[in-house]
C-alpha cells in the first residue's frame, strides 16, 4: 500500500515537474496612423528631430526603421491601398453611395481581421477627415463588403480627425483603428515651407496625445501597438523640392517608420530594408491572422523575442 503511494506521489511530482501550462493567447490591439506625405528628411532623417519631438521621444520606448521606404508608387492613390492590403494591388473605378470612388482589387487589413475572428464592423475603424468619395476595401470573392471596417470620415483637419480618433476609440474600443491625417501633404503641396513644417509638428503632437490616451485607457494599456508611418515622401531638394510627389527620387521613396507597444523592441533601430507591404502583413501577425493575399513579410526584427516566433 505505501509503495503505492510513494509510486503515485513520485509520478505526480514528474508529472508537476514536466507540465508547463499553455500560454494564454494575449489580447492584441493595434492602432495605425498614416501621416500623408511627410518627407524623411523633416522626420527621422532629421537628427535634431526639430518637428517631430513627442516621436522621437516614444522612439526611445519603441522601433524606428531607418530604411523603410515606398518602393513602387509614391502617389496616395496607390500607396495608401498598398498600406492596408500588403502588397501592391489595382484600384477599380466604381460608384458606391452615389459617389464616383475606387476600391482595391487584393483584400485589405480590416478584411483579413473581421473574416478570421469573426467580429463585428465596430472592431475594425478607418478613421478619416469628410471625403466626398473615401478609398474603399476589395470586393474580392473571399472576403470583400462583408469585411469591412466601420468609417468614420468627419471634419476637415488632423485635429478633428485626432478628436475622432479618440472619441471613436473612447466609445466603441475598436481591436484595430486605422486613422488617415492628411494636412502634411495638403499643406505641402500649398508650397508653403512653413505650413508644411507646421503640419509634421501638428501631426507629432496627435501623435503623442494618442498614445498617451491608449496608456490612461484600460481596455487599450499595455496591450496596444502604435505603428506610425506614411504612404509617400517628397521630392528631394535635387528632384523639385518639398512641394510635390510622385517620382522615384529618394525623397519620393524614403519615409519614416516608428512602432511602440508591448511587442515591440525598446530603443532600437534597425537598419533592415523594408516596404510599404510589410506594415499590414506585420500588423496581422500581432494579431493572429493569416493575410492570404499579400506579398510583405513579417517584420520579426522589431518584435521582442517572446513574439519573434
């Protein structure tokens, strides 16, 4: 009888010794701001960082990518769709609400979240300024409208789309948040110099107060990656200057990449090579989806070594 016992109690302790309990899936959130054409020059190529203070402080928490870059169009209309579908696709023409707009023709982020978790619109905002016609996700076969995320396109500056932002995160607690700022490349293409410093030093400032926000915020603490980047650059001062886009000029081509958030290395720099399609690819691995139709890849370099898997 007691040999039994001993015998039982000597391979419970194996069994104690040799169990490790599975780790709970962590509850990822991601919020993703896209600064319209910001030129790295007056970003993080900046090495006084004069226009981008509250950036280059959470920098020291998080990522920057000093060689990310717009490797094919760097026009919005083509890299913002790159953006959020991760990889480079056509945009089709069509009519939605009465209004003329376009859609991408590859499935986008939000198409990708919504169909793998199965959760509603309000899980995914596309947050924007008032467009008469907002660039629209796929109606690709597999995923398309019933994917969608919910827009909110209200006001007519950075500061009330940030309000938006905030407000729409505040009510609804959205997984993931995409939000458009669109005034640096409005006010560069004003030709105004001063104008457009002004706009990347407003757009710094937004971008502090939300993370600020998501780390006050409950639902959002300590479990929010902020990933902020652009669509294009601008011309550099040997290809037109400031006011202007759309050419293969390391001006056009070279744009800022900062990512701050649990998963993310603390004070680094990585001097890898990326492109504009590995931002939604990376965002979908955080949050535990399969992007079927993309061409980036992970960016595991900037991920802490618990999530570099």
């Amino acid at each position: 009888m007691q040999a039994s016992i001993k015998t039982s109690l000597l391979f419970l302790l194996f069994f104690l010794m040799c169990f490790k309990p599975q780790a709970q899936p962590v509850d990822n959130k991601i919020v993703i701001v896209i600064i319209d054409g910001a030129r790295y020059t007056e970003t993080f190529g900046d090495s006084y960082h004069t226009f981008i203070p509250k950036m280059w402080a959470l920098s020291q928490q998080g990522t920057v990518i000093n060689k990310f870059y717009n490797n094919y169009f760097t026009y919005t209309s083509k890299a913002f769709p790159a953006l959020y579908c991760g990889a480079w696709t056509d945009v089709e023409d069509i009519v939605y609400n009465g209004s003329s707009t376009s859609h991408s023709v590859l499935p986008t982020i939000f198409e990708y979240y919504r169909k793998s978790k199965n959760v509603p619109s309000a899980e995914c905002f596309f947050i924007s300024e008032s467009f008469e016609s907002i660039w629209l996700p796929s109606l690709d076969p597999d995923y398309g409208e019933n994917y969608w995320p919910e827009f909110n396109a209200v006001g007519h500056s950075d500061k009330e789309v940030a309000i938006q932002a905030l407000t729409v995160m505040a009510n609804n607690h959205p997984h993931l948040t995409w939000v458009y700022l669109d005034d640096v490349d409005h006010s560069g293409h004003s030709g105004s110099r001063t104008d457009y410093l002004k706009a990347i030093y407003t757009s710094d400032k937004i971008i502090g107060v939300i993370w600020d926000w998501i780390q006050s915020d409950p639902f959002y603490q300590n479990t929010t990656t902020l990933i902020v980047t652009n669509d294009h650059g601008r011309h550099d001062d040997q290809n037109g200057g400031f006011q202007g886009h759309g050419c293969d000029c390391e001006g056009c081509r070279h744009i800022q990449f900062l990512a701050i958030g649990p998963t993310i290395k603390q004070n680094f720099l990585s001097s890898k090579y990326r492109t504009i399609p590995d931002l939604t690819v990376t965002a979908c691995f955080l949050l535990g989806v399969q992007p079927t139709k993309t061409t980036g890849s992970v960016m595991y370099e900037i991920l802490n070594s618990e999530n570099n898997k």
